[in-house]
C-alpha cells in the first residue's frame, strides 16, 4: 500500500529549466568564458550545483566562488520559475489522504528563497534538500532519509521525478519511480525503465488509487 508520495522539485513541480540551466550557462559565460548551449547543460537537471560545476572546476574553493555568481542569476531569474499547470490543485486534492515529501538537490537556501514562497509548504510532511545529507541524487541517502523521517518503508513511497538521477536513487533505495513526462524532453532509454509513466501533473492523484 501507497503511503506516501515524494516529489522533486525542478522539472517535476516546477518550470524552472530557465531560471537553473540558465543561471549556470550565464555564469559558466561570464567567469570561464564558456559558450554553453541549454543541451550542453542538460546533465545539471536533478543535481546540486556544486555537483554540476565539478565537471568544468577542479579547485573547491573556486566552485564555491562560481557557485555564488550562479546564485545571483537564479535570483535575477527567479521570476521565470512557475508551477506546472496542475500541480498546487493535485497537491491539495491528496495531502488530506497521503504524506507528502520532498527530496531535491536544492540547497535550504535555495529551496527557501524559491520554493517556499509558492506557497505549498503546510502541504508537505518533510523535506529533504541538498543541505540535509552528504551524498546527494543519485545515491539513495536523501530518500532513505525522507523516508525515516516519514516513518515508512521503500515499498510504502512512491517518488516523482523527472531525470535519470531520481530514477537510480529511488531503484537504489528500493521505492517505486514515477517519471514525471512533463518535465522531460524527448525519450531515452532510461526513462524506459520507469515504474510508472505520467503524462501530467494531475494523473499524479491517480497514483493513490
């Protein structure tokens, strides 16, 4: 039985591929000179920036400066961030009915400044950010912890994702994956292996029937 529903964030609750693929390719622009296109840039769904800037930054103490400079162009494109149509009213409609949950590769900082003001926290029984674990998507730990947290087993969560990294973090910790289509461009073959495919937001009310 379905006890509970853990969802991403980018790509799978929110529009953002604007405001988080485009913060990085301006400041990958802007500090190392890099002429990256959105599909040269696609690998940075579903994962923490700092993760995404070790594919170009060897040094630390220099991803954390870029960091902060994608940081700024998130905040200067934070207003083209949206929830996908669909997606407040499904929420409501199950959160009387199931847990809810959380697991992104936002940092809390990130998450407070651009999701909470949407408005859908009191909906949600945890959350589990980048900042919450050590080893992040698509090692299982930020779900194993989400569901400590919410007092439940793999086999009792589902989890909606929209990337191949949900994917192997959720098989990894023994839970179903959900891929949210909506949020994903074209079909590859990891998205084949998906337990159950959603073609929109509110077919996500259909899982817990």
């Amino acid at each position: 039985m379905t006890k509970a529903l853990i969802f991403d964030i980018d790509g799978t609750l929110v529009d953002s591929d604007q405001a988080m693929i485009g913060s990085i390719q301006l400041a990958l622009k802007q500090e190392l000179g890099l002429d990256l296109s959105f599909t040269d840039l696609a690998f940075t769904k579903g994962i923490p920036t700092q993760v995404s800037l070790q594919r170009f930054i060897d040094d630390p103490a220099e991803i954390d400066r870029v960091e902060e400079v994608v940081n700024h162009f998130i905040g200067k494109l934070v207003h083209t961030e949206e929830l996908f149509p669909g997606v407040a009213s499904t929420l409501r409609q199950l959160a009387p009915d199931i847990q809810l949950g959380i697991v992104t590769s936002k940092t809390s900082e990130e998450f407070n400044n651009e999701f909470v003001p949407m408005g859908l926290m009191p909906l949600f029984d945890t959350v589990i950010t980048a900042s919450d674990t050590d080893r992040h998507k698509p090692h299982p730990a930020p779900l194993e912890l989400a569901l400590s947290r919410l007092g439940i087993t793999a086999t009792e969560a589902i989890y909606v994702g929209d990337t191949k990294y949900d994917l192997e973090m959720t098989h990894a910790a023994g839970a179903q994956f959900a891929l949210a289509r909506w949020g994903t461009a074209g079909t590859t073959t990891w998205q084949q292996e998906a337990d159950i495919v959603l073609a929109q937001p509110t077919d996500i009310a259909h899982l817990v029937r």
